[in-house]
C-alpha cells in the first residue's frame, strides 16, 4: 500500500479540528496509541497498541519512507495482532526497543484523506496528513492536494517536520 504523507507541528488543533469539518471531513474516533518501534533495516518496524474506550487492538506496522520536509511517499503494511503483549515480548526479547511514542490522536477521514490531529507525549502537537495512492487518486494528483492542504491549514515552511515522531524523540 501506498500513501503520500506529509507531518507538521501545530499547536492549535481545535482550529484544525474545525478546518478538517470545514473541509467535509468527518470525525473518525479519538485514539490513545503507544506505537512501540523495534530496530530494524530497511524501513521501520512498530507494533501500535489502539484504544478508543473500552475497545483496544494491537497491528504490526513496517513501512518505508525518506526523511524529508515535503511531502513524501510511505510503502506500508500492516498486520492485526491478537495477543499484543505476547509479540511485544516476543520482538522486545529478540531485537530490543527503540523508542516508544506515547499520542493521543483524532482521525478525520474525507475519500482518501486522512487527517491526523496528535499531542504526542514529550513533543507536542501535530497535524499530519496522509493521501492513499490509488488507481482513482495517482501519486501526482495526491501530490497536488498535498499542496491545498498546507495553503487550506496555513502550515509554514518551518513547521514541517523531516522524520517520525520516534526520530524527534531519540534526537531529544
């Protein structure tokens, strides 16, 4: 699977909460997700723990994606869980951890949009938006809505972010 994504530090997420309704997305859930990262190359490798309620899920996560401070593409594939503390275990005791990001997290979703709104514990706020690359939406038209996107939300230049949440924390 393929998404063009791009990540950016933004303090007021109420005011993006009301852009992404203005926008005609609608509120997806609020999650509380501890993604734990565990070293690995090529790519990333995280086992995200989901809670919304009383509901929780576990899905393994490796993906690919550059570091850079526009929008870039991301390779991804994701795997359900059923006993997440078991492969925790299991990928802790045989590879070790890298870092865990601790976030709180609103999903909005429009057609192909994703709109991720996140206070992530011991960064701060974030908005992140991730475009899935199809047949209906090609790689160049996402690269074009990208584009709104920023302009819609005001995101300067220097609010991008190049990396993951899990590289801000290991360079803190």
């Amino acid at each position: 699977m393929q998404n063009l994504e791009i990540k950016c530090r933004y303090p007021d997420l109420d005011r993006a909460a009301c852009l992404a309704s203005e926008l005609g997305a609608d509120l997806h859930g609020r999650l509380a997700q501890i993604d734990t990262y565990f070293p690995i190359r090529p790519g990333r490798l995280k086992l995200r723990h989901i809670r919304s309620g009383a509901e929780e899920c576990y899905e393994l996560i490796h993906y690919r994606r550059p570091n850079r401070l526009t929008p870039k593409a991301s390779e991804y594939e994701r795997l359900p869980i059923a006993d997440g503390p078991r492969t925790r275990a299991f990928f802790t005791a045989s590879l070790g951890v890298l870092v865990c990001v601790d976030k709180k997290r609103m999903v909005y979703l429009m057609d192909h949009l994703r709109i991720h709104l996140d206070d992530v514990s011991g960064l701060g706020r974030y908005l992140e938006f991730e475009l899935a690359v199809t047949a209906e939406h090609p790689l160049e038209a996402c690269r074009l809505r990208m584009r709104d996107l920023l302009r819609t939300f005001g995101i300067a230049p220097g609010d991008l972010v190049r990396g993951s949440y899990s590289d801000l924390l290991l360079s803190v």
